[in-house]
C-alpha cells in the first residue's frame, strides 16, 4: 500500500519546535516512524528556517535556539523528500503566501496539506469559485488540521514510534 504523501505547512514545524508535547511534534514523530511520506520544496524550507531564525521568536520563545533548530530538521530532512522544481500552476490571491504549499502539494501529488490556517482549510469548504476550482483541480487532495490528521494515520493502524 502506497503510504500518504504530506506537505506540513511552517507554523506545524514551528509548533513542533516548541513543544514536544504538541499534535505537531506527534506528527514528526510519524514521520520518522515511516508512516507518511513528507514532501518539502526549498522556498518552504526557506520559510521555515526564516521563521525559526527571527529574532523576535528566539526572544519570545527560548527553547529556539540553533542547536535545536538544527537537530530539528537535520532530522527532518533525513526523512522529507525534496521536490526540486514546483511550478506555479494555482494562484491564491486570498492570502498568495500559501500557493507555495498548494503547489508543492499539487507537484508531490500530495494526499494531504496539514494546517491550521484558515485561509487554507476553507479551500475545503468554501463556495467561492477559486475555492471550488481548487477542489476540482487538485482531487485527491484535502487540506486537514493536525489532529484530524492524526486520526487518519491511526485508522490506517500504522505504528507509532513511542
């Protein structure tokens, strides 16, 4: 069976470098269980790293610091699968800063997006025509929350690094 192929938006991987405790955290504790395939592009590494990097963040939040940022996601790309080239094929004038992630998707052929940006969930649900282009465009596709996330991989009985 094909394992689901994922594109975790930044704010995932920043929450799981806050708490180890987190939905986020659990998610890359999948990941390195082998349970999913996660798919990142440079510009949403680029992102992440930015974020991780900004000095209000490490003054907000001390356990950011470049050990754990680096450990972090040297982890992470042991794991991740780089998509090189990410074409531009869906523009999102709502908030243009998540096409990166619809087309990083899009291009990995993605089973999932993960996040908790709304801009992003209603692409799911709501009845703009962009939105509903998106359904139509990018089937199988489905934009999820962590948590439901998580069920899904649970149904699937895949195992769970403790």
């Amino acid at each position: 069976m094909e394992k689901l192929r994922i594109v975790l938006v930044c704010m995932i991987f920043l929450q799981a470098v806050l708490s180890k405790k987190s939905i986020a955290f659990k998610l890359f504790e999948y990941l390195e269980s082998n349970s999913f395939r996660l798919f990142v592009s440079q510009e949403t590494l680029d992102e992440v790293v930015d974020v991780l990097n900004r000095p209000p963040m490490r003054a907000k939040y001390s356990q950011i610091t470049d050990e754990s940022v680096e450990n972090f996601l040297s982890r992470v790309l042991k794991k991740a699968v780089l998509i090189k080239t990410v074409s531009a094929k869906f523009k999102y004038s709502r908030d243009p800063k998540d096409e990166k992630y619809i087309n990083l998707a899009v291009e990995a052929k993605a089973h999932f997006i993960v996040s908790r940006d709304k801009d992003l969930l209603d692409l799911m649900t709501d009845i703009s025509v962009k939105a509903k282009e998106f359904r139509q465009k990018s089937r199988p596709l489905k934009i999820v929350e962590p948590i439901e996330f998580l069920k899904i991989v649970a149904e699937k009985d895949l195992p769970l690094k403790s």
